[in-house]
C-alpha cells in the first residue's frame, strides 16, 4: 500500500513538473512597442518577416520596419498608395508588396511603384496579397474579386467565374498548388480550372472568412467572422468555438508556431492557443497589448508577434525549458505530434529518457552513453493509445520533461 503511494506521489510530481515548465514556456515575457517607440500608428494589421530579418508592421498610419534596434516608417509622402496597410508579402525578388486602401504598391528597397484599378487590379481597396509557386501575384480586394498578376497582364476572377463572394480576404495555396480563397460567401478552391466553394451547408462554421492557413499535417484552418474556426482535413469538417475554449469567435488571424501549436487572433478576446488538446487564452491581463489581434507571426528566433490596436505585442517564449532548448538542447524529437511513429535525436551527453503515459505507466525507457557523435533513434509507439506523454530525459546538467502527442 505504501509502495502504491509513492508511485502516485511520484506522478503527480512529474505531471505538476512537466505542466509547471509548459505554463512557464507559454507565458515568457510580453513587450509592447507603439507609436512612442517608433511605430507609425497603434492600429497594426499586418505583420511579415523579410529575408533580412526585419519586420515589417502595416498600419492605419502607413508601414513601419523594425531591425530590432530601429524603426523606419514610410507612408504616402514616400511613394506610399495608401497609409492604410492591410496586407504585406516579400516576393522571390525580395520585394515587398503592400495592400492599402488606395491599391497596391511594389518597394524594392529603393524605389516605389503603385499599380490600382487603372492598371488591371480588379478594386483598389486590397485586403490580401500572395504569391504562388508559378510567381504569380494574387491580391483579394474589397468587392472586385480577386486580381492575379504575372508581372506584365492581369487577371481578374468573381463571383462570374465560381468565386463564392467578390469580398476576398484570405487567400493561400496548399501542399496541392490549389488555392483558397476566404470570402464574404463561404470559401473557394480554385486549382487552376475547376473552382469548388464550401459554405456552411458543407460544415464550415460561418460563411464570412477572414484568415486560412494550412497546417503541417496539410489541414486547413478558417477563421470565421462568428462561427468560430473550422478545420477541414480534405474530407471532414471540425469547428471549434467558445464551448470548446476559444476566446471568442470573431477569428481575424491564424499562425501555427515551430511546435505545431496553433493561435488564433480574435476580435476582442484576446489570443487563444490550442496544442491539439488544451486551450489557452491571452488577454491585457497576461500582457497582450490589446484584445484585437489582426495579425500573428513566428519570427526566426520564435518569438510571437501580435498585431492590435494598441500597437504590437512580442511574446518572447524564453523561460523555462525552452530557455534551456534553446542554448543546450540535448535531444529533439519529430514530429509532434505523430502517430506513434517518430525520430529521437540526441546530442553526445550521457543521457536517460523516459516516456510516460498520463497515468505514470513507463511506455519507453533507455540510456544512452556518452559518445562522440550524436545518435538518432527511430521510436515505435503505435501500439500505444492516442493522446498525451510526458518525455523524461535527464542528463548530469539537466532535467526535463516535454510533452508528446500521439494522434
């Protein structure tokens, strides 16, 4: 009897260790910038990273550049179609493209040149910009449909050609080359030819589309503008809402980070997270500049950048274990999550690892000496059930414990 409490002691220290470090990972450090720091205007609607590391914030006061040190903001003074930015790619040339409300203006670092309805694009007002794997530009605007623009001809599709709404403002192409467009009516395959819309008759949460990503098990996620989100695996639709733990479901932004957690920007609840199991809700009160979150990237060292309308909000992800990831990591494995099939890799350190289910029940166990070479191992877990594991690994330095998700 004894030895059976110990044993639950045991795991309740292992579970309150593991979930302690991820609460610890989560929450890091929050920073604010605004217009006091450099930034053009408070309202903030779209965030990118450019090939040199610089972001780049689209604003209702024009668009700013941060090198991490200094801020450079250009707006229609300097070649600017508009100072209202909602939308910014980076081309294969290392362009930027910014979607304004006065058409779509085109910096190569040095000069500047506009295109509007004048030149082919199909409505000035550009809510989303993308290039394809063929470098053909397309811009969702604001009533006209969506342009496509090859660099010398455009092409304008609508509601005439099979697009669900001429309202576009999410457009992204899959694993497949086939693109997606959000809409004001349900959202549209388009794959070159045939164009297939999805409304809320097929299962999609709500017929107005604000955001679409794929994630990196080829589902694709839709914000919606009151259903909540939905989620399409190619066959079924799943639609997750307040009932489920999102913060609320006014859906602006989606991005999914290097862990596969996947967050949702809302319109005005703040910022939700959900690892495939757990959701976590971000508000001012956890340090999110503001509720409205427009925009979300991950940029090169991990780091979340929120878009709102108190300026953006930087959640540095640096404490706790994954500080210790960061500068000694000495395992990693992938994918996560998997379905019980995936690869360990771990550095030249004396090592133990040990994964266990929820229950405390050792499903994996091995040591691993010293060697001078790091060793990869391709672990078996298949016959376990789905759900959620803890992986112990312990060397003479360190302890800690991460999660993995079989599915």
């Amino acid at each position: 009897m004894e030895t059976k409490k110990t044993i639950y002691i045991v795991l309740l220290m292992t579970i309150s260790f593991a979930l302690n470090s991820f609460n610890a990972y989560a929450q890091g450090t929050w920073t604010t910038y605004t217009t006091a720091d450099g930034l053009a205007d408070n309202h903030v609607r779209a965030i990118i990273e450019d090939h040199n590391n610089n972001l780049w914030f689209g604003t209702t006061g024009g668009v700013s550049k941060f090198d991490g040190t200094n801020w450079t903001t250009y707006t229609t003074t300097d070649g600017l179609a508009n100072n209202g930015v909602d939308a910014i790619i980076e081309d294969h040339n290392d362009n930027l493209w910014f979607g304004t409300g006065g058409g779509v203006s085109k910096f190569d670092g040095t000069n500047w040149t506009t295109y509007t309805t004048a030149d082919g694009l199909a409505n000035n007002f550009v809510w989303t910009i993308i290039e394809d794997h063929n470098n053909n530009l397309w811009f969702g605007t604001d009533g006209g449909g969506v342009s496509k623009f090859d660099g010398m001809n455009w092409t304008t599709y609508t509601t005439a050609d099979g697009l669900a709404n001429n309202g576009v403002y999410a457009i992204i192409e899959d694993h497949n080359n086939n693109l997606w467009f959000g809409t004001g009516g349900g959202v549209s395959k388009f794959d070159g030819v045939n164009w297939t819309t999805y409304t809320t008759a097929d299962g999609l949460a709500n017929n107005f589309v604000w955001t679409i990503i794929e994630d990196h098990n080829n589902n694709l996620w839709f914000g919606t503008f009151g259903g909540g989100v939905s989620k399409y695996d190619g066959t079924n639709w799943t639609t997750y809402t307040t009932a489920n733990g999102l913060a609320i479901n006014y859906v602006d932004a989606i991005t999914e980070d290097h862990n596969h957690n996947l967050w949702f920007g809302t319109a005005g609840g703040g910022v939700s997270k959900f690892d495939g199991m757990n959701w976590t809700t971000y508000t001012t009160a956890n340090g999110l500049g503001d509720n409205e979150v427009d925009a979300i990237i991950e940029n090169h060292n991990y780091n979340l950048w929120f878009a709102d309308s108190s300026g953006v909000s930087k959640l540095t992800l640096n404490t706790g274990i994954a500080e210790q990831e960061n500068t000694q990591s000495i395992i990693i494995f992938y994918p996560n999550p998997n379905n019980g099939l995936f690869t360990l890799e771990r550095k030249k350190d004396d090592l133990n690892i040990t994964i266990l289910n929820v229950n405390g029940q050792v499903v994996y166990s091995k040591q691993f000496e010293k060697r001078t070479q790091h060793t990869v191992e391709h672990i078996d877990l298949s016959n376990q059930p789905k759900g959620l594991y803890f992986v112990k690994t312990q060397s003479l330095k360190t302890t800690k414990v991460e999660k993995l998700i079989i599915q």
